[in-house]
C-alpha cells in the first residue's frame, strides 16, 4: 500500500518536473520573442521615430504563452493515462463513441438533414438578403474544399496552388462573355474543362514529386497564374480586372425590373412581384446544386476503381505500380478532377460578383481551402461542411474580431492538430464491406 | 563454377534470367547472374544479408533498370516479354509477375478487401469505361465489381482472413499482414509471384502454415513462384530448385539435395546459416 503510494509519488513528481521544464522553456522562448515584437514598438510623433516600450503587456503575453504551455502538458497527462486505462480494458476503449464514430454511422442522415436545411434555408423567417449571401459565400467553399478534397484528401497530393483553377474557372467566364457574350450555361462546362486542361498542365512536371517538393512547385503555380493575371494587360485587363460580366439569367429570363423587347422577365415568367431578393436566392440554389454535384461525384467515384486507385496512392505509390496500377493515370486523373470543380466554383464566382481580379485569387484563398480540408479530415465530405463553417461563416458573424481573424485561425489549427491530428472528422469509412455493419461482430463493429 | 553446368534452358522456361548485372556506382550488387524458372516448380534465391537477392527482384520487377542483363518471361498464355524493357506498372499490368515486398507494403489505412480490390484495378477500370460505366451505375461495371469481390473472398478464405476482411490492413497482426499481401500479389492473376522474405517475423506455426499455402499456389493455380528466403527449412521443404547468391555472384543452382550438399554453398553460406539455425531452436 505505502509502496504504491510512494511510487505514485514519485511519478507525479517527476511530471510536476517535466511540466516545469517544459514551461520554463516555452516561457524563455516567448519572452525571445515578445521583447522585440510586443515589448519594443515604434511611434511616429510628428516626423520623428520614437521607440515606445510595452513590458507590462509583454510580460502579460508571455505569462499567457507559459500559462498555454502549463494547460497542454495537463492535458496530454489526463489524456496519456485516459489511453493507459482503454488499452487495460479494451471492450471500454472499443466501445467509445466519438463525435467521427457517430457522424460516420449516421454519414446519410446527417447529409440529408443538412441538405435540407440548405434548401430551406433562404424561406426561413429570419433569412434576409445578408444571410443568404453569407450561406452563399459558405457554400463556394465548401465547393473548392470538396474539390481539393480529391487532390490533397483522397490522392494524397498536397496541392498549395489550388486557387489557380477557381482563377481559370472564374476568368474563362469572365472573358468569354464580356467578349465573345456567350451565356452562363455555355460557358460553366467550358471553365470546368480549361480549368482541368490546367489541372494537367500543373500534372505532367511535378508526377515525380512528392510531399514538400510538390508543395513547393504547386505554389509556385498558383503564383505563376496569379501574376499572369496581373501583368498580361492586353488579355486579362491586369490588376483594373474585368468588369461588366453578365449575371446569369433563369435559364434566357433574367433578374430584373423590366427587359427589352421579346424578352421575359423571371418575375414576369412566374407572375410574380420583382425582387432583388430573386437573383440572389437564385446564386445560392446555383452554388448548392453545384456543391452538390461535387460531392455526390465523389462519393461516387470513391467506390469506383478511379477513386480506389487515388486512395492506394495516397498510401503506398510502390505497392500501386508493383499491382499494375499506372501511377501517372491516377495522378493526373486526380489533378484534372480536382481543378474541374474549382473552375465551376471559378465560373459562378465571376457570374456572382460581375467583377474578378487578380486580387481574388492569392495564396491566402489556397491556404483557406487547404485548411478547410485539413482541419476537417483529410478525405471526409462532412469534415469539410464543418471546417467550411467554422473558417467562413463564424468569422463572418464576429465581424468585430476581424483582426484578430488570422490569429483565431491559426490557433484553431494548432488546437485540432493538437486534439485530432487526423482533423474533426478524421475517420475514413470504406469503401466496400463484406460484413454488413450491423452484423459483424464487435470488435469490427468498434473500428 | 560447376553449379553453372546446371542451368537448362529448356522450353518449359517461364523466366529466363541472362547475364544479369546491376551497378550501383561503384558497388556491384549483381553480378552476371544467369538463372532459370519453371511453371509448376518453386524456385528460391538465398543468400546472406546484401548478397544482392531484393535487387533480382526490384530488376525483375521494373524498379531497377539493369545495367546488363535479360529478363526473359514466356507468359503461358500471352507469348514472350522482356522485362528489362517494360516500364514498371506494365509489368505487373501486361505481363503478370506479381511481387510482395521484403518491408510489407499494404495501403494501410484502407479495409483487407479494399486491398484485395485495388489488386484488380486494370480489369475493374476496363470494365467501368474509365469511371463513365461505374458513374452511371451501368450493370456491366456491377457484374465486373461482384466477380471481383468472388475472387477476393476466394483469396480470403486461403489465407484465413474472411473474418477481417473490414479491419484496417494496417490494424492487421503482423503475420497476418504478410499472408494479405500474397493474397492481393495473388489477385493480379500472375502467371510469375515473386516472394521477399515471406516468411520473415513468423512463428514456427505461421511459418509452417506459410509452406502449406505456398505449395497449393504452386500446384493448384499453375504459376512459377520466385522465393526470397532466409529460412532453410522452408527453403529445403518446399524448393523445387535452389539459386545461391553471394556477393552478388552465383555460387550455386540446382535441387535442393544438390545445394545441401554443394562444398562451395557449405563453405560460403551454410557455415553461417548452421549457427543461425541453432540459434533459433
Ligand atoms: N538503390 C540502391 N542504391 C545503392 N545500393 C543499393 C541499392 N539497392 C541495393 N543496394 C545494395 O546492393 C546490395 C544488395 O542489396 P539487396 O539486394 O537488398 O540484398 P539482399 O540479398 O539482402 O536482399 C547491398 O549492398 C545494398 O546496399
Ligand atoms: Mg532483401
């Protein structure tokens, strides 16, 4: 009895040590930091640089920054000894539902319900103009995420250019119909197919790369398309952008007051009274049916040999070629899919706004929508819905938070990864069973 | 070498191996290796640690391209390939040499079955007209899928693991890991199955179960197997005939009584294995 105890003690003792150190560190490395970024500061007053110095908060920061420190190292503790206790009785650690056990389980309902909910979203008593262009706005990235999701979640390819193909997608309508005056429905299934010409193009140089080095090159691609934007003038109208582009009519009957003559209003085509509210309840049902169709090709390109293949590479590209599989095929496949969908993403964003630049497409958009799949676990559909949400719309309604936007999302990032290394959702659900779930025996039943 | 009077160039051949050489810059790790094998028959290759035995394979196999060498295969039904030509996946794709790897390579995080159906992936994606067929749900891609997932119960029921088939390849115990990746090199339906160390980390009971699994290959599906083996006892129980490697040369070839009792391999190699072998009893 007293044996224990004392070798409890000195266990926790030798934790509180552990913690300490750890906690020192973390505060010297801070405070490294903070004497140059928060501590010292310069003012101009009038035409003169003067320094102005802030230890009271710098000292505040950098308690906050050991405070942090001393919380995580509890919490690894807690949860280090929570994993001792599941391996001791495994039937209790099997049988732990999280939040991804029980998404996956009820993955239909769950999809339905939010599938509904977004389809009556714009008739609900509270829904005016602002929130249904905010749902709008959520829904193009849930979109790009779903479309990056095939790149980077499914194919293992990490893709930090993305933006490139929603630029491709969104100027291929916009110069096509200022110039040539083609419509919407012409050109969206044109802005899919150059924007996975491109996804090709990015394909070929890097199908040796892996990892960090395609990281780095589709970057650089991303940027390459960017400035191209920005300094081919004649063509692209540089940074002033193009402007005029048409909005998108209800199939010929457009969103306005009054039309000229021959044509029909989409007011007058239903009888109705003329709203603003009517074009931008369009845009959304627009965006949803294209989100839509987004995931419903993938989940079913999932169970198809095409979707099996991009998963296979994400695991083991050896093991694929030793099977036959032509990694080239799968990769570029993968490329192509992906940046189709970020041209139709590119093509109502242009249609929605009636104006693109280049200033749209920076790397901070790829970086958002990587982020949309990576914190919502690679490869799941719904991690996407969620992470969407949590990036896009909740800083949308703290709007007053507004610069503190970059710091509350890089510390979401830290705390999932953290958490849930594998991302909210981070459970992969096969593709193919042999035992129906509801009858395999526990143990699979638990996985 | 006396042992090189042996070689037979008959015309039941399914892999002939002429005047192999692989230089790594200065090291040769092969070294003008001659061999040939047989349908119907196991053929293994031993050899001390870095005698060159995974470089055979990875040459065969297209990871490697010889610095010399011919790798001829005379598929049983499709004519003759040389492998020392053909891109990687396209040997595995066209010519049907099938392989495991010495560190197993599974796609862990998917299902046992999963594996076992991404193995079929060129028939499966010929018969879904790249997706379009499997996109429209098409009954020609249906039939194709249900064949595919007959032929891996098939291969889950031989090596014992119907009962995991929706576990996670990687959550599989480690024996078990080796025998699914026999399975899936087994549903490419090659007409050559190149073995690495298949037996490698079993126990005597896995090991023994391993042999049993090896010879109804053989003898049931009509292919020639290649076996890496360090093992002597499964190497002299279940060898048709025995190729020694050392130092990236050929010492020895011949069955295994003729091995067993060749004054070059006892002196070269089985001196050492002897010890080993008393260290495992
Ligand atoms: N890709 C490579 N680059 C350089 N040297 C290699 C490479 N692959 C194998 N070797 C060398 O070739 C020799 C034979 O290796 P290997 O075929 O793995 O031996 P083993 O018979 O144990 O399977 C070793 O000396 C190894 O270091
Ligand atoms: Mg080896």
């Amino acid at each position: 009895m007293s044996e224990m105890t004392t070798s409890h003690k000195a266990a926790s003792a030798s934790a509180v040590s552990v913690i300490a150190r750890d906690t020192l560190l973390t505060a010297v490395v801070a405070l490294v930091l903070a004497v140059p970024f928060i501590g010292l500061k310069s003012d101009s007053v009038g035409t003169a640089l003067t320094l102005v110095t802030r230890w009271p908060l710098m000292l505040a920061m950098v308690g906050a920054v050991a405070a942090g420190r001393v919380l995580v190292s509890l919490w690894r503790l807690r949860s280090a000894a929570k994993a001792q206790r599941a391996t001791a009785h495994t039937a209790a650690g099997d049988a732990k539902a999280s939040l991804a056990a029980w998404g996956n389980s009820h993955m239909k309902a769950i999809g339905f319900a939010g599938f509904a909910l977004a389809v009556v979203l714009p008739f609900l008593p509270f829904s005016n103009r602002y929130v249904v262009d905010i749902g709008t706005t959520f829904l193009i990235y849930v979109m790009l995420g779903w479309g990056l999701n095939i790149v980077v979640g499914l194919a293992g390819l990490l893709d930090l250019g993305y933006v490139a193909f929603y630029a491709v997608g969104a100027y291929t309508y916009a110069l096509i119909s200022t110039q040539a005056g083609w419509s919407f429905w012409v050109c969206l299934p044109l802005a899919g197919t150059f924007a996975a010409m491109f996804g090709l193009m990015l394909g070929f140089p890097v199908l040796r790369l892996r990892g960090d080095y395609l990281a780095i090159v589709t970057l650089g691609f991303g940027e390459i398309i960017r400035v191209i934007l920005m300094n081919w003038v004649d063509f692209t109208k540089g940074p002033d952008g193009v402007s005029g582009i048409p909005r998108p009519s209800f199939f010929g009957a457009p969103f306005s007051r009054s039309a000229p003559e021959g044509v029909t209003t989409f007011s007058d085509l239903l009888g109705i009274e003329y709203s603003s509210m009517h074009r931008v309840v369009f845009l959304y049902f627009l965006i949803l049916a294209l989100a839509a169709i987004t995931n419903l090709f993938t989940l079913r390109m999932r169970k198809l040999p095409t979707g099996r293949a991009w998963e296979a590479l994400r695991e083991d590209e050896i093991a694929c070629r030793s099977l036959g599989i032509n990694p080239t095929n799968v990769k570029l496949s993968a490329f192509a899919l992906g940046a189709m969908f970020a041209g139709f993403a590119g093509a109502f964003f242009a249609t929605r706004q009636g104006f693109v630049s280049p200033e749209s497409f920076t790397f901070m958009e790829s970086a958002i929508i990587l982020a949309i799949v990576v914190l919502g676990g690679m490869g799941s559909q719904l991690g996407v819905v969620l992470a969407a949400f949590a990036l896009v719309v909740l800083p949308e309604w703290f709007r007053e938070f507004e610069q503190y936007r970059m710091f509350l999302f890089g510390a979401a990032m830290v705390a999932i990864m953290v958490v849930k290394p594998t991302g909210v959702m981070g459970h992969r659900e096969p593709t193919i069973r042999l035992h129906p779930v509801g009858k395999s025996k526990k143990p699979e039943a638990a996985r | 070498m006396s042992a090189a009077t042996m070689i037979q160039t008959a015309d039941d051949a399914l892999l002939d191996v002429e005047h192999l050489t692989m230089r790594f810059g200065g090291l040769l790790a092969i070294d003008d290796l001659s061999f040939t094998a047989r349908v119907h028959e196991i053929t293994s290759i031993i050899g001390p640690n870095g005698a060159g035995k995974t470089t055979v394979f990875n040459c065969l196999t297209g990871f490697y391209k010889p610095t010399v060498g011919r790798l001829r295969l005379c598929h049983p039904d499709k004519g003759e390939y040389y492998l020392e030509r053909m891109e990687g996946f396209r040997i595995a794709q066209v010519a049907d040499v099938g392989r495991t790897f010495q560190n197993i390579r599974l796609f862990p995080k998917m299902t046992v079955l999963e594996n076992l159906i991404i193995a079929q992936h060129n028939r499966l994606m010929k018969a879904s007209v790249f997706a379009l067929a499997g996109l429209l749900g098409l009954a020609r891609y249906r039939v194709a899928e249900k064949a595919a997932v007959e032929k891996a119960k098939f291969w889950l029921d031989r090596v014992n693991l119907t009962a995991r088939a929706d576990w996670e390849a990687g959550n599989l115990p480690y024996g078990d890991q080796r025998r699914l990746e026999i399975a899936r090199a087994m549903c490419i339906a090659p007409c050559l199955l190149c073995l690495d160390e298949p037996a490698a980390g079993l126990n005597p009971r896995e090991s023994l179960e391993l042999n049993e699994l090896l010879l109804s290959i053989r003898d049931e599906q009509g292919i020639g197997i290649l076996l890496i083996e360090h093992d002597m006892s499964v190497v002299m129980g279940i060898s048709d005939h025995i190729v020694v490697l050392d130092h990236g040369r050929k010492i020895s070839d011949g069955d295994p009584a003729f091995v067993r009792n060749d004054p070059t391999v006892i002196r070269a190699y089985l001196g050492e294995a002897e010890d080993g072998e008393g260290a495992d009893a």
